[in-house]
C-alpha cells in the first residue's frame, strides 16, 4: 500500500494508545500531542492539512519477477516434500519480525 488515509493512520494510534498501561507515559504522550498540536497550528499556512499520508512507494514485481519468484517456492517445496529442505518454523518467521 502506497498511501493511507487520515482516519486508518489515527486508527493506528488510537490502537497503540489503548495498550499502554502507564499514567506516565500517557501524560508524557497528551502533553506531547498537545505541544505538536499547538506547533502546528502556529506553522499552519493558508492550505489545508493533507487528507492522506504518503508513504514511500515500492517499485511493482514485473510478470517474470513474479513468475520466478513462483518457480523458486515451487521447488523449494518439493525439496522440503523431499526432505532435503527444512522450512523455519513460525515462531522463527515471526521472531525475524
């Protein structure tokens, strides 16, 4: 996705806002939402804020660059079928995350 909306992005936050379980840190994040606030609207010029927020664009697979890809997990299945290849598990998947 190259682009997300305002309301997905304030989603987000809200979401990340809702697990903390510090007082502290959610009286440092209010004062620090307020500070910004107040920041911004003193920079504010006459055009309105952006509706959406830009996110850098990744550059699309071409046909061959999905087709090989394709290829490439089809033989490294049949070579797990075979046993010759391990996969990781999922915990290891998500430990890289």
């Amino acid at each position: 996705m190259t682009t997300m909306t305002l309301e997905s992005l304030q989603n987000e936050v809200i979401r990340d806002v809702l697990n903390v379980n510090d007082v502290h840190i959610l009286k440092k994040l209010k004062n620090f939402l307020r500070r910004e606030e107040r920041k911004t609207q003193e920079y504010a010029t006459s055009q309105p804020a952006p509706a959406v927020a830009s996110e850098e664009a990744e550059p699309y697979m071409t046909k061959e660059e999905i087709l090989a890809n394709f290829d490439q997990a089809c033989k490294e299945l049949k070579l797990n079928l075979e046993g010759k290849l391990e996969f990781k598990t999922l915990e290891e998947a998500l430990n890289e995350l």
